[in-house]
C-alpha cells in the first residue's frame, strides 16, 4: 500500500508558515497506486520527491565527492574547464543571452563518450571522474525511465514505453549538471551562527520579503527537456512555484531524488502536466549548497507530440508537432525565465 508521506513545506507569508506536503511517492510500493500518485503530482505540482528510488547510496557519495574535489580547486584552474558554451565549467552566467546567478556549476553532456573527452578538463584521474559520472548518469537515467513507465500506466497508455524510449534512445539529448552555490551570509544581517542553525534545522525561516537577506542562485525558469531528476546536499534553497501562485521553499533531503516535469513532457501530454517553474535563492548559509541534475531529454530529431491517448479535458491540440533540437534552438536564444512554448502553440 502507497502512501503519501508529505514533506512539509513551507509558504511564504508575512512571517508566517505554512506546512504542505511535497508529494512523495514510494517506488518500493503497488505499481498501480504508484503510478497514479505520480500522474497526480504531476498535474497538481509538475513536482515530486521519490523515496526507494534504487540509486545505491555509493554512487551518489562517489558523484558527490568528484565535484566536491572540482570545486575545491583553485578558481585559475577550474577556469580551465570553461567558459561553459554550453558544456563546461561556467561561473556566474547561465546561457549566452545575459543571464547571471551567484553560482559556479559544471554543464556536460550525459553520453560515455562525452564524458570520458571532457574528464581530464574535470579531475587528476580522468578515467575515475568518468566512471563515476557514467555510473551515476546511468543510474539516474534508469531512474526516469521507470518513472516515465509509470507515468504511461498511470495515463493508461498501452505502450509503457512511449515515454521512456525517447531517453533511452541510443542519440537522446540528455545532460548533466552539478551546481555549486557558495556559502551566503548577508551583509550586516544580525545572524550569528548558532541562529542560522536553528533557522535551518527547524525550517522555520523568516520569511517576510527582504532581498538582502537573500540572493539569487538561480533565476527561476521551467526546464526544457522531459524530466529533471534533482538530487542535493543538506542545504536548502530550492522554490517551487504552485499553480496558485506561491513561491514555497523546499526541504532539501540529501538521500531522495526530487522530479520536475519539463516543457516537453508539458508538450508531450498535450499541457495536461505543466512544467514546474522553480529557482534558487539562497539564504543565510555558512555552507554551500550542491545540486545535480540530469536533465533527460530525446535525440535532437525525435519529434515532441503528444500522441492521441492523452486523456485531456482539452481536445485540441495545443502545440504543433516540433523536434526538440528546434525547440533547443529557441531555448538557447531566449533568456531564462521565458515561457518558450508559447512559440510552439495552435493559434
Ligand atoms: C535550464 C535547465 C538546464 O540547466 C539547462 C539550462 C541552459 C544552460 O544553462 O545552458 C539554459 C536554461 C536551462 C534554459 C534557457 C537557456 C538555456 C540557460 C539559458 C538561459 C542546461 C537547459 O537545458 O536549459
């Protein structure tokens, strides 16, 4: 038997909280009840956090430690690796229209290939750093995989697999990122650290709006590909934005995966699910915040439609039949916060 074992979360408000529930989904648990509190997660929230996900514990902490040891390098060393365009190392910009964010991250491309040309730029010991980063890809990949196979049964599709086999497609598209915020501590703010603590550990956060208290991370945007499998360090950061208009911070949780449904999986069920736009801000912090993500998109020609067995209340088809590699295009030519689906619609 499923059950939902919320994570509070908490809503902003005039120094009041909130507690809500992350919806959390047990993938030890009935395939049939999985699969349809996944379909309801994504259309409530297009966000989700699953638990007994199978990852092996070792091969996050082995991902973990690499880019634990990148980071630490010395900044003319880790410049090496950049400017990210878009693969590399990349520092305060994001993209190439302008976009800036207090982080420095890693960008690569999620293929064996990829990745074991690109290590030495990454590590002493290239064949480590590519082993590790293929074992974790792989494990996240089989990850959204069954995910999206549940996705199809929870939507009753015949074929589980009509989702998943865009990513497990030899040429897909898919990329990963490690995202390194550096600690944060706000200019003349009263916090010592005993404070900052206990802000974090109880989650009871002072929330009432005071841009200097906090600091862009990551601007807020959707992500472009299908799904996004989002694993962290103990620090938080992370926004969502609900469909009721609520930025709601989320508790991080270093041991479960965190899943965003992306544009093309909003385009892929016909906007039944929509992309969730989310962001980091960071707080007062005396330690920095760790991300990564795989990012699990087609091959560049595959094309993003959704196919006839999407039981929306809309009937109609709302975006026209595109591939992905053009929807690429028109993602990399927009900033970050833009809504690019909106060039892909029926008029
Ligand atoms: C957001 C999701 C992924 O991190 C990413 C980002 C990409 C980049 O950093 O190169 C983009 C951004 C992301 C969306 C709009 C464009 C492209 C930066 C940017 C301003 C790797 C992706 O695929 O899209």
């Amino acid at each position: 038997m499923v059950v939902a074992t919320p994570t509070p979360l908490l809503r902003r408000g005039k120094k009041k909280t909130a507690a809500f529930g992350v919806p959390t989904i047990d993938l030890s648990d009935d395939k049939s009840i999985a699969s349809e509190m996944i379909v309801k997660a994504c259309e409530d929230y297009g966000f989700f956090k699953v638990v007994n996900h199978g990852v092996p514990k070792k091969v996050i902490a082995r991902m973990e430690r690499e880019a634990v040891d990148f980071f630490s390098r010395p900044v003319s060393e880790k410049g090496r690796a950049g400017p990210a365009a878009p693969f590399g190392y990349g520092s305060k910009s994001i993209g190439f229209n302008g976009d800036k964010g207090d982080l420095e991250y890693i960008l690569l491309e999620a293929n064996p290939l990829s990745l074991s040309q690109r290590a030495k730029n990454f590590s002493n010991d290239p064949s480590t750093f590519s082993l590790v980063t293929n074992d974790y890809v792989s494990a996240v990949r089989k990850l959204s995989c069954d995910i999206l196979e549940l996705v199809a049964e929870g939507l009753w599709i015949e074929d589980n697999s009509i989702f998943s086999k865009l990513i497990s497609n030899s040429h897909n598209d898919s990329c990963f990122r490690v995202n390194h915020y550096p600690p944060f501590i706000a200019p003349n703010s009263n916090h010592n650290r005993d404070d900052d603590e206990d802000e974090l550990n109880n989650n009871h956060w002072d929330l009432s709006p005071n841009p200097s208290k906090s600091r862009v991370g990551f601007g807020e945007h959707t992500d472009p590909q299908i799904l996004t499998i989002l694993r962290s360090n103990d620090v938080s950061g992370l926004q969502i934005y609900t469909h009721d208009g609520f930025w709601i911070p989320v508790p991080p949780d270093p041991n479960e995966f965190f899943v965003f449904v992306g544009d093309s999986f909003q385009a892929l069920t016909n906007g039944r699910f929509t992309s969730v736009r989310h962001r980091v801000e960071s707080i007062n912090s005396w330690t920095s915040r760790m991300s990564m993500m795989y990012f699990a998109a087609p091959a560049l020609d595959a094309w993003i439609s959704a196919p006839p067995q999407i039981n929306n209340i809309i009937t109609t088809n709302i975006y026209r039949p595109f591939k992905w590699g053009d929807f690429k295009q028109i993602v990399y030519s927009l900033r970050l916060a833009d809504s690019r689906l909106d060039y892909f619609k029926n008029h």
